[in-house]
C-alpha cells in the first residue's frame, strides 16, 4: 500500500522559527491554519477498518473492510473531539461550546483499540504473498461432506465398508483445494491489477478473498469476478476428461465424477447475478459501465441479492419437496425436510448478509475521499521536556488547543502527550508533574502527511495503531495532532451517511 508522511525533522509548527521563540515560560501556539482548512461536511472516519472493513476496515468489517469475495471502530472518547484550528472549529460535528484541553476528556473512556491483523483460523500458507487460512468451521463442513458422501458410497461401492469414510474425507479436501483454486484465481487478478489481497479463508460453505480496495474500471471489476467461476468451470473440465478412461463404479471414477459435479454447483452458484456473490459483482460492473457510477451498480447487484436470498430461502424447500432435484414427495419428508430448510435459511442468510455488507462497504468507499488528515487535526502547541502539565495545558488553553507535542531545545518533535494520561492526572498533582512524563515516543510510522486523505490516511494509520499522530506539512513543520478516537468517530459517521444521489 502506498505509504506516504511527514518526513525530516519538522519544526515548531509556530509561524517564526524554534529559535525565535520567547523563552519557555511563553505560550508557543501551533501553526495558523490555511483557508483550506475546513470543516469535514461528512462526518468523519474511525480507526482503520473495514474496510470496511476497513475498512476498512473496516478495516475490515467493516474494515477497511475489504472487498470480500470482508474491522469496525469502538467508540473513542465521550466528548466530541474538536480540531482546534479556528477555521476547522466544527470538523468533528460538536455543537457544544469549545472546551479547553485541561477539561477536554473528563468522560474519556479507555483509548480505542485497533483491529487485529489478518487471522481467522490455521494459517495453511502464503501462495503469491497472501495468507491462507482454514476457519475452524471447515472442519464441521468436512465432517459433515465425509459423513453425507459415505452414505452416497454405501450404495455405490458398498464393498468398501467402515473405508468409505476415507474415500470421503479424501473427497472433502480435494472439494475445498478446488474452492482454493477458484479463490486464487480471484486473488492472482487482483494482484495483477495491482489491488492488495488481506488474505484467504476457506470457510463454511466456500471460500473468501478479501481484497483491500476496489477496481478501478468496471472492466476489471467485471474480470475480477469472472476468473472465479471460469476456474471452476475449468476444474470441471478437467475432472470430467480424467474421468473417461475410468471405470464408473470405481473409487477413482466416483471421486472424480463427484469433483466435476461439485465445481460445476461452485460455478454455476456463483454466476447467480446477486451480491456477493461473483455474478453479482459482474452484474454490478455492467450497471456501473451504463450508468457510470459505481454506487449505482453496487445498489442494483445487492438489491437482486437479497431477492436472490428470498428466492432460496423459499424456493429450494419447494424444490426437493416437489422432487425436482432428483427426489420424490416420499423421499422428502421428515428428516429431509427440515435439513433442506436449514440449509435453504443459512444459504439466504449469507446472501442476505453479504448484500447488505457491500451496500455499507459501497457507502463508505463514496465517502472516504472527504476524510482528510487536515480538517480532522486538533491544534497543537510545542512544550518543552522540562514544562510542567498544568503550565503546559495553559498555553494549550490560551492558544485554543487540544493537544500537545514535546519537542527539544531546537523545537524538534520528540513526543505527543497522551490525552487519556492527562484525564488520570488530578488537578492539584498537574503543577509537579511533568507533561513529557505523559507522552509517547513519536516513531517514523507517527508522523503523518497533512496531505493524506481518504483510503491512504486510513492505510497509515492502520500499519502504526496508536491514539494520536502527529502531522506535519510536506516541509516537515508541526502541522497539529491527529487522535485515532477522531477519526475512529468520523469513519463511523461516513458509514451512516446516505449515498449521494447526484451522478
């Protein structure tokens, strides 16, 4: 992922040079903010995501949730952060009177926690750079696949005995490696179109790939979705002509016949024209070339998946009770029945679910360009190593700041005080304690470009969790302090706001 910040060593973020200043018992305020620093008319981000799942999360549920085919922010602070700057008053939406840094976190809860890295099950490895991991619920599908397809052996090869249960589990694994193939295919097209893939997990009922950002094209939006189903259609292929010069009624013959069968189901499944799954994706692509919004597309595509999941929650019950899947009225009662229409709920479930998950993803995807690094800062000031907290939050109070930044003699950045520290700092102890002693080493990855925006803001801020970072100018001066809480808060409101409505 792109990777861009502050660099060198900045400066105060006072208008003259460090060296110009008055001494240190003199108010040193942050730097003036520009015309261009206005309010975020979005309501703003949240800690890496989903993405989404970012998202971001989100990242990444939502983190950068990811495109899944997938961490969502806890709240921060209670208080309503405020940037600080006098021409960003309101970047963060509060409507209460300004508050100063000394009172800014009185209901202050703990400080966000960041989303976890790629996991989710037994790491089985790393084709092409991308984790693959089996979710603990494969194991129940397999153990249900080998108990299901021993049955089917009995009757075909009933020679076999107490055996048929290995040929079974055999045949489970080879069905979810052929699932691993078609989920490579998906992860090979995005690496080609230079898309970061956040791993693989092979799960109940199939599999996901999780890529971090979307096409840029619907063309490639379209490829990416089809290489899925087009593998699978392959894999069929090849099963079916190995299985020529096998004897049917034979191990090799039923295993085979079973595989071809079961990529052609994988297939044709996922060429259903509804969200999530890869026909819908295609679908969405087509509505998004005619229209030229890819919003429009993603609205239309998830809409006829949740249809689609109303259609199998309904219609494969009646299927198999009809008999039109091979089975008779008799044969489909019972037992049967109830299994059909459990398996007939979780698949409209996931469906369901899923379309509904793009829909949000979507949303947030629309809005992330308004989150921007600059209008989401609090004002800083500089403070020396040997200043006091309560001298240090006057200055910050004076100059209408809400955060602070230890710097040396020569006015470089060396620390960011910690809000949540402050907040467990009593009044009467803040004239003996020192704020240096409340702050945090800044490290390369703290230091963040008043430029970034968007996806790439929340990209930086997920490869160095933290509470608060410092931004800088693209000169390297001290430009305020960014708190992963803001954001955290404003990437949630993104979520929530509706979609534009103009094209």
């Amino acid at each position: 992922m792109d990777v861009s910040g502050g660099s060198g060593q900045p400066r105060s973020g006072d208008d003259e040079p460090a060296e110009r200043h008055p001494g240190p018992g003199s108010p040193r305020p942050g730097p003036a903010p520009d015309d261009g620093h206005r309010p975020v008319t979005s309501d703003a981000p949240a800690g890496p995501a989903p993405d989404a799942d970012t998202a971001v999360a989100a990242e990444g549920e939502a983190g950068t949730e990811t495109e899944a085919h997938g961490d969502q922010g806890r709240p921060g602070p209670a208080e309503q952060p405020r940037t600080g700057h006098p021409h960003a008053a309101h970047a963060a939406h509060d409507s209460h009177p300004d508050r100063t840094l000394a009172h800014s976190g009185t209901r202050q809860g703990p400080p966000p926690r960041r989303p976890r890295e790629p996991g989710g099950g037994l790491l089985m490895g790393r084709p092409f750079g991308v984790p693959v991991y089996v979710a603990p619920s494969w194991f129940l599908v397999a153990a249900l696949i080998t108990w299901v397809f021993g049955g089917q052996l009995d009757r075909v090869l009933p020679e076999l005995g107490a055996a048929r249960y290995l040929v079974s589990l055999f045949f489970a694994v080879a069905f979810y490696a052929s699932v691993l193939v078609h989920e490579l295919a998906h992860t090979v097209a995005a690496l080609r179109f230079r898309l970061p893939v956040r791993r693989i997990q092979l799960q109940f009922f199939g599999g996901v790939s999780e890529i971090e950002k979307e096409a840029e094209t619907p063309g490639r939006e379209f490829v990416l979705a089809f290489v899925g189903p087009l593998l699978s259609l392959i894999l069929a292929g090849v099963f079916y002509l190995a299985l020529q010069p096998v004897e049917p009624a034979s191990v090799p013959g039923v295993l085979l016949a079973g595989l071809m069968i079961s990529n052609l189901i994988v297939a044709a499944f996922n060429l259903l024209p509804g969200l999530p799954l890869d026909g819908g994706r295609m679908l969405r692509a087509v509505v998004w070339k005619i229209s030229g919004r890819a919003m429009t597309g993603t609205v239309a595509a998830a809409w006829v998946g949740r249809a689609l999941a109303v259609s199998v929650l309904i219609g494969l019950p009646l299927l198999t009770q009809s008999g039109a899947l091979g089975t008779t009225a008799e044969d489909s009662v019972g037992m049967d029945t109830v299994t059909d229409a459990l398996l007939a709920a979780i698949l409209a479930a996931i469906i369901w679910t899923g379309a509904g998950n793009s829909l949000r993803m979507a949303r947030l995807r629309e809005h992330l360009p308004e989150l921007r690094a600059r209008t989401l800062t609090r004002r800083a000031v500089p403070v020396e190593t040997n200043t006091s907290l309560s001298e240090a939050l006057r200055r910050a109070n004076a100059a209408g700041a809400r955060a602070l930044v230890v710097v040396d003699g020569h006015g470089s950045p060396l620390s960011l005080v910690r809000e949540s520290a402050i907040v467990g700092v009593p009044e009467h102890r803040r004239p003996w304690v020192l704020a240096s002693e409340l702050a945090q080493d800044l490290t390369d990855g703290m230091r963040v470009s008043a430029e970034l925006a968007g996806e790439d803001l929340l990209d930086v801020l997920r490869a160095t969790p933290a509470t608060e970072y410092l931004v800088v100018e693209e000169t390297g001066e001290i430009y305020g302090v960014l708190s992963a809480a803001d954001v955290e808060r404003a990437f949630v409101k993104a979520m929530a706001r509706p979609p534009a409505t103009s094209s």
